[in-house]
C-alpha cells in the first residue's frame, strides 16, 4: 500500500469518525428532552417528534458512516440532516442558541463538512441511476 493511499484512508477515517461523533454525542440530549435540545425544537415547530425522529436518523446515519461498505450512504444522510440543522439555525435559531456562543451551529457546519467532503470523495460507491444490471429474453 503506498504513502498517498494510506494517507487517504487515515483521513477518510479522521472524517468519519469526527462526523459520527459529534451527531452520536447529541443523542443523549435528544433522548433524555434536555432543556437546550426541547427548546430547539419547540422553537421550530418540531417539539417531541422532531426532536426524536432527528435523533434515530442521527443514530442511523453515524453507524452507517462507520461501516465501510455502507459509509456514502451514511454521509448523504448526515449531509441531508446537518443541511437541515444548518437551515434552521440561519432562518429561525440563530448562529447563537441559549448563550452557546454558537457551538450547536459550529457543530452542524462541522459535521456538514465531514460528510460533504467523504459523499464528493466516494461518490462513486453510490450506485448509478437507470443502470442496466441485467439482460432481458
């Protein structure tokens, strides 16, 4: 195995685990109804069911990444989530949530990043629309 390609891995892993990580350590919050998680999505309109449903795709999403086989599908999801997270910090919530000096909003760009950045470099794992993969009689 040479240099670059090791390299690559190691980063493709820096990035996994960074994105699986920070959305695995939010779960607690989600699913004890923290007061800063509560207030999140009382304040969007998603108070319990948004706060749970996020939660359980959160989980998904972070086993997913960490699964080789099943990573890009895993960094679409996370992508997809923190797209919305980061929506909603900039249209309803605020860069700044309940003096956290912006730390939910870092978290969510953080975790954006990771996953856009693994979704662009194995973007070829995901399988190609109207492909043929068999012959008909």
């Amino acid at each position: 195995m040479s240099t670059t390609t090791s390299t690559k891995k190691i980063a493709l892993w820096v990035l996994k685990t960074i994105a699986a990580v920070i959305m695995l350590q939010t779960l607690y919050f989600k699913f004890t109804a923290a007061p800063e998680s509560s207030y999140v999505f009382s304040t969007i309109g998603m108070e319990p069911w948004g706060r749970i449903g996020t939660g359980v795709m959160e989980l998904i999403a972070s086993v997913l990444i960490l699964l080789p086989a099943t990573a890009v599908y895993g960094a679409a999801m996370g992508l997809a989530l923190m797209s919305g997270a980061l929506f909603f910090h900039i249209t309803r919530l605020g860069i700044e949530v309940q003096n956290d000096k912006g730390l939910l909003f870092a978290y969510a760009l953080i975790v954006w990043i990771c996953c856009a950045t693994l979704l662009l470099v194995q973007r070829h794992r995901l399988p190609k629309p109207f492909t043929k993969t068999h012959t008909t009689a």
